[in-house]
C-alpha cells in the first residue's frame, strides 16, 4: 500500500519539483550539479531514471494533508520544498563527512569538487524556499507565511543539530539526553515539519497542525534510533552495508552511549587507536552484554508509541489515517 | 553625510539583527560562530566592539524605503535580512576561496575549520529569512510574499555568480559579455534586491520597486568594476591590499578581459607557470598600454549613469533622495 501511495503522489510531486528547478537561471554546468543529486541526470548530464531516495517526507506531508481534510494537490509545493531541503542537507553533509557516495553514486563534491559542491547546495537551498512560492496560488498569503515561519524554523534547527552531531565527534562523553536534543534536530526536525505544514494546509487549523507535528518528531526520533539499530545490527544484506558500519566509524550512536554508561571497559575500548575489526567484534560483545540493543529498542517503543497518540489526538481522517498509520508501522517495521 | 545616515540606521539595525541571531535555538559554540562574523565577538566569546563591514547594503535599503515614500522602521527586517544574508555568502565564499583572513580577522573557517564553516554559513542563510518574518507585523501578508519572492530570486541569482565565478578561474577564455553576467548574479544582485525590496516596503507598488531594482543592478555592476579596478591600480596605502593583487592572483576581472581581448602577448603572458613579481609588472604595463584602465573607467561610468538614470525614474523624496545620491557617488568616488 506505501507502494500504491508513493504511485499516486510522486508523478505529480516529480513533475512539480521539475518546474521548480527549471525556474532557475541558467548554465549548462551548474544545471548538472542540481539534477544529479535529485537523481534526474548522470554526472555527464545524461538522462537518468534510477529514482534516488525514497520520498518519504513529501508522501508523509501529502498525507497529511488529505488526514487534515485538505486537497493534496494543493500541498504540492511544500512537498517539493521539504525534500529539497532535504536533498540540500545531503550535498552539505556528504562534503562536512567526506562521504564518497550516497544512494551507490558518487556524492556532488566527489564528482565537482567541495567548492561547487557548496555552491549547489546553497543553489538547493534556495530553490526550497521557491518552491514555497507556489502556494500562495491556492491558499491565504497568512496561511502561506506561516508555512515559511514553521519551515524556516526547521532548518535553523537542522543546523544546530549538525553543529552537535559534529561537537558529538570529538566531545569524549555525550548523555543520553544531548544525543537526543541532537536527533531531534539534526533528524526529526523535518520530519515533524513534513506532518504540521502539510496538516496546516489541510486545515489550516493551527492546534491540529501542532498535532501532527508532535506524530511527525517522535516518529522522526523513533525512525533515527531504528537507524542507529540498524547500523549495529543491521543484516549486511537487507542494509546493504556492511555489519557493524557504525561501530567501525566509531559513532555515538543511542545503543552506544547507552553502553558506554554501563561499561568502563567499552569506554576504555572505544578510544583506543587503531581500531579494527578486532575492536569491532569487542564492542558488540560488550554492547549485547550491557542490553544495549535492548535498551534502544525499549526507547523506540516509547517514541513509535508517543507518535501513535499524537497521530490519534490529531483526529486524522480517511484513507490517508491509514495510509499515515502504515507509513509510520513500514518505517518502524524495518527489519534487522 | 553618509556617516549621518549611518548613525541615525546603524543602533536600530544592530538592535534588530540581534534580535534575530538570538532566537536562534541555542547551543555555546555555534553561538559564537554566528555572531564572530557580525563583528559582535571575538573567536574566544569575549565582546568584540570593532564592526566588521560597513553595512552599505542594509543602509541603501533603508534609505530607499524612505525615498519611496515609506517608514524606514517598518522596513528594519529586511535591512537585517540581506547583512545576514551578504555574511552568508562571505562565509561560504572564504571556503570557496581558501582565503584565510577578511576584515583583518581569521575566516570562520580558519578558526573552526571547514565541516563547521558550511554549517554556520547555512544557518546564517536560514536566519535571514527569520529576519524577513519580521515584516508581517506591520504590512499586508501579500506584500511580505513579494518581498520573499524577490529575496529567494536574489539567492538563486548569488549561487548563479558564484558558480560562473568560479568556473571562470579554469576558463581559459572569458568574454566581457560572460563576464558581466557573473558580476550580475554574484555582485549585483544583492545591491539591486536591496534597492527593490526597500522600495517595495516603502511605497507598495511594484513599479516604483522595479525602477529602484534597476538603480541597485547597475549601481552594484559599476561599484564592482570599480572594485576590479582598485584590485589592479589601487593604491596599496588606500586598499589596504598590496599592489596589484589580482593580477598576482590572475584574476579575470574586466580591465584584464579586455586586455586579453587586445593583446596576444597579453594572452601567453597570462597563462604562464609560474607567474611572478616580474610577470605582475608586465601584466600591468600591457594592460596600460592596452588602455584597459580607459576601457574600464568608461564601461563604469556608462553603468553609473544608467543607474542615476534609473533613480530619476523612480522618483525618489525627501532627505532619503539626496542620501541615495550620496551613498552612490561615495561608492563611485573611491580613490585609486
């Protein structure tokens, strides 16, 4: 049914996201840089039809909509903006991580360089807030300017996130709670957006709005820490990584800091240097011993469960409550 | 004169910038990296009372809110809006270029390296347009839409600059025409938005705002020849920079686009490895005997008065007239 879903809205969205990057003034090279990541053309400028990316937030804001009552099509904009902001936020961080690929390609900055690789992403960061434009067409410009104030609001704390993931790296010890102010940020805070602009401009209702924001950040939280599983004990062949990525990276994941409290030898073994296999396999042991998969899993529950209330206190409505239910059961449903 | 108007601008706009910066979500290190570039703090936090830049951009669009009829007052989060978002693109620029001081002080980059530089510049483009939400307590919504509209175009027409400007450095040959294009988006752009959104605010009709658009679009052309000038024949003790600095840095600004265009000799000079002291010194002479520094002048002069053209056009008011005329001869006078 997520299937059927994505069927129905991403023709629309794709085409609507198109007009919007076409909008922009034109050089041949630059023109590149914007639709390889988006997935539309090759590094040579070749058409490609490998779709990047799943879609996720515009679906979850399309839903929304039609669960606040509204008109999806009317959304379409807001949908086409969240996930180029979201596509900004990669080009940014694939270059602040030095990541080679994303999606099996390689990222804007490995092709073009970090420099341009910057530019395109302040280039995509812009065209979001275009894209916003398109619906003063259908909706009240008061209705309009608060989906600017929720999605501005947004991306201020998509970068403080960012900055503490990066503090996070090199800051010896981080709580539980600094790491959940963290993805809160740096990975809920769109999510959340996604859910209350798309129900606000269903409803225009502001109290259903900050109900399905709530849904949207503890399902954001949830889906991170689902993440952070998966990056531990995630089956290599269902990830499509190799096991353990993240430990091997050194992260500090929720299942790690959790670890790291309940056991002096972990925090002893996880600053060592060099850190190989060996130290890998160390870690999990540790990790298993101390319940950490447990005790992440417990939290996921919580934040998956919190969502669902939120979501029933919203008052969602027809199909799409289903499909907003089924959506978030996929996201939490995804195996290990 | 124009210090007058600064300080009857200046307090107010500060205030207000402040006030921006500090809705910020919060977090002690990205505190002092938004506000070390605004001149408000040193790298270690300690207040800082040496103001970096000179604010010209939010000064021209004040006054042109009022030359248009309009309260300055009511136009103060724009005028925050397009510092915060010129000091955007001197963050992403310093990266862009590897240039590791401006203003005399370290770059954020320098200070707290790249990954974070993107990040705070990212922040600073986001918080400038939780300036812009500023405006809907005193104007109608439609007319803050217009205002966004005309920033967003304004970002997009930035990142366009940059990426000719940069691709203009591993380009062998550049036309003036190309040329002029790139110094459109990447200098212009900003000057000419801020002429129009303040006009805008000021008088709410769009073809006043429009004739003000034009002012800022050649005022900024000729301000940035201009600079392409001191960068070659500015006095070293004027500048601040060493003599001929872009030559040095092969700079492809107009004097030299022109010169290439009428000297062979000038062409194989320009092109070769290493260049030095003894080539900065024959770069000049040809470029003298070219007459590139007449070129320019006269290419400059021809924008300047297009753009007082321009500003008969849009039939400017009051003190705030003589004001813009002012800030446009100072920009035009720079000595050399």
């Amino acid at each position: 049914m997520i299937r059927s879903l994505a069927q129905r809205y991403l023709p629309e969205l794709d085409a609507h996201m198109r007009r919007v990057v076409d909008s922009m003034p034109a050089a041949p090279e630059f023109d590149v840089m914007l639709r390889y990541p988006l997935g539309w053309v090759n590094a040579d400028g070749s058409a490609n039809h490998q779709p990047t990316g799943k879609r996720i937030r515009p679906i979850l804001l399309l839903l929304s909509t039609e669960a606040a009552g509204g008109d999806w099509t009317a959304a379409l904009p807001a949908a086409a903006a969240v996930e180029l902001l979201h596509n900004f936020s990669l080009i940014h961080d694939d270059i602040q991580d030095d990541s080679p690929t994303r999606h099996g390609r390689p990222t804007v900055w490995t092709v073009w360089g970090r420099a341009n690789a910057i530019n395109a992403g302040d280039a995509m960061f812009a065209l979001s807030y275009r894209a916003l434009e398109g619906l003063a067409a259908r909706m009240p410009a008061e209705i309009v300017l608060n989906v600017y104030q929720i999605f501005t609001q947004t991306n201020l704390e998509l970068t403080r996130g960012q900055h503490l993931d990066m503090r996070f790296e090199r800051q010896r010890r981080v709580s539980v709670e600094e790491y959940l102010s963290m993805i809160s940020g740096k990975s809920a805070a769109l999510v959340a957006a996604c859910a209350q602009m798309g129900a606000l401009i269903g409803s225009r209702d502001q109290d259903t709005a900050r109900h399905f924001a709530d849904f949207g950040l503890n399902l954001g939280i949830a889906f991170q820490i689902r993440d952070d599983i998966l990056g531990i004990w995630g089956d290599p062949q269902v990830t499509g990584k190799s096991a353990a990525t993240d430990i091997l990276a050194r992260k500090k994941s929720l299942p790690v800091l959790y670890g790291l409290e309940q056991d002096a030898e972990l925090t002893d073994l996880y600053d060592q240097e060099p850190f190989d296999s060996a130290h890998v396999e160390r870690t999990v042991q540790l990790l298993n011993k101390a319940g950490a998969l447990e005790y992440a899993q417990a939290t996921e529950t919580t934040y998956y469960q919190r969502a669902l209330e939120a979501l029933s206190r919203a008052k969602p409505i027809g199909e799409a409550e289903k499909g907003l239910r089924l959506l978030a059961e996929t996201l939490f449903q995804r195996a290990y």
